[in-house]
C-alpha cells in the first residue's frame, strides 16, 4: 500500500520537495504508531526520498550586482539598498516606516514571523545610510512609509511588484528563470528581489561574519540552534555589516 501510493503520489506531478514531505510526514507517523500500535516495522524505512530538482533563490553575482545597483532608479533603487544591506524580504522593505529607522539601526518585526512577535535589528551600512538620507531629503515632509506608492499596490496585487522587479532584471541582462524537471516541465524563478537576501548572507559568509550573527541579522535559525551560541552584541553585529564592500551605487553629492 505505501508503494502504491507513493507511486500515485509521483505520478499526479508533484515536485520533489513535496513528495518527500508526505512521505517523511507517513515516516514520522508511522515510528509513533509502530511503538503505539506494536507495529514489527515502519514500511516508510525502504521509500526513498526524490533528489530535490528544484531550488531556492540564487543569489545575484558580483557583476550582476553591479548592474542592478548602477541601474536602479526611483523607488528600486533604495529597496535594493534595504534588502542588499539588510536581508530584508521584500514585503519587509515595502511596509517599512520612519519610524522602525534609528540613527545606526533598522528595528522590524518581520511579516513572515509576526505571529511569533520576534523583532529584528539590523545595523546600517554607511552606503545604505546615504541612500536613505537621499531618500529621506526627497520625500513630502510627514510621509509615514519609505515607499507609500508601492505598500498601497503591494496591498492590493502583491504580484504586481515582483513583476515589475523581474522585469527590471531582465531589463539589467539578467536570467531570472529557467524550465526543470522531469516527470513535469516547470518555470522556476531563479533570481529575484529575494536574491538579494541571498546575497546578503553570501557577502557575510564571504567576510567571515560569524554564523551566529548572521542567523540573528536576517532572523533565521531554530531558537534552539541559536541558543548553543552566545548572542553577538550589537557593536559586533555593526562591525560586521560595514565590513561588506560597497556596491556600484551612484550616491548622489550634497544628499
């Protein structure tokens, strides 16, 4: 029987990633009924998982960084700031307010977690820092978000954004997606805004930022796994982050 429905399982094309969820879910179900329900053996120990055909995000390169960062104007050019040099989410960096801005600091409690109510700080880059004072210096005076325009599409269409970002890339020379898979043919997309984030851990590891700090800048991490650790201070973490090199912005004189 779990033969025959894993059988079925892959052939009602679903992706790797979700076939080894159910089947690891019926695993762990079944090592809990095995002790429960005196069963001689878990049937689940001999299905074998799928090798995962597709992937997250990639992070952008150092060239494409470039590009995207000499390229951007208006709005794009401040949220790509914001999720270069902070890992923010896009839906993060669309609802950020003034107010969640300090003078060395970013405090959010980001949408993905908010139930959790866990809060987040990240140190400002000085290039970020700058482009933020640009912002700042041409918005109307009382505005409560860095970006009004976009949170109020994004409030109605979330897709009309990521759409427009996709486009820019494309617009940059930027591959965004690609077709995989075997038993079905997918478009993945493979590069993002959220590959910004991606990049922004990439650009940690490559400084040698303690892994600790990482998880605690861009809210990652199991509260277990981070426990093993002692928690980085602030100082350390904005150590940190000015230690990443400043990418290609045009930062404008006098701002």
């Amino acid at each position: 029987q779990a033969q025959d429905y894993v059988a079925d399982l892959w052939r009602s094309a679903v992706s790797p990633r979700t076939f080894n969820g159910h089947t690891k879910f019926l695993k762990s179900m079944f090592t809990v009924l095995r002790v429960k329900a005196g069963l001689l053996s878990n049937v689940w120990d001999n299905i074998k998982v799928m090798d995962k055909q597709t992937q997250g995000r990639e992070n952008f390169t150092p060239e494409e960084l470039a590009s995207i960062c000499s390229k951007a104007t208006g709005s794009f050019r401040y949220m790509i700031a914001l999720g270069l040099y902070t890992g923010m989410r896009l839906g993060d960096v669309i609802n950020l307010r003034w107010s969640d801005i300090g003078r060395d600091s970013i405090t959010i409690t980001p949408l993905k977690t908010i139930r959790k109510g866990k809060k987040v700080t990240m140190p400002i880059h000085p290039v970020l820092r700058a482009l933020l004072n640009e912002l700042k210096a041409g918005q109307a005076a009382g505005s409560d978000y860095l970006f009004p325009a976009e949170r109020e599409s994004y409030s109605k269409n979330t897709a009309a954004i990521t759409k427009r970002f996709q486009q820019f890339l494309k617009d940059c020379g930027i591959k965004t997606t690609e077709e995989a898979g075997n038993h079905r043919r997918k478009v993945i997309v493979r590069k993002g805004f959220h590959s910004l984030r991606h990049s922004f851990v990439s650009l940690c590891a490559a400084n040698r930022i303690p892994q600790v700090a990482i998880q605690e800048l861009v809210g990652h991490g199991s509260p277990a796994m981070t426990a093993l650790y002692s928690h980085t201070d602030f100082q350390q973490k904005q150590d940190a982050i000015r230690t990443l090199p400043a990418i290609a912005f045009d930062i404008k004189k006098g701002k």
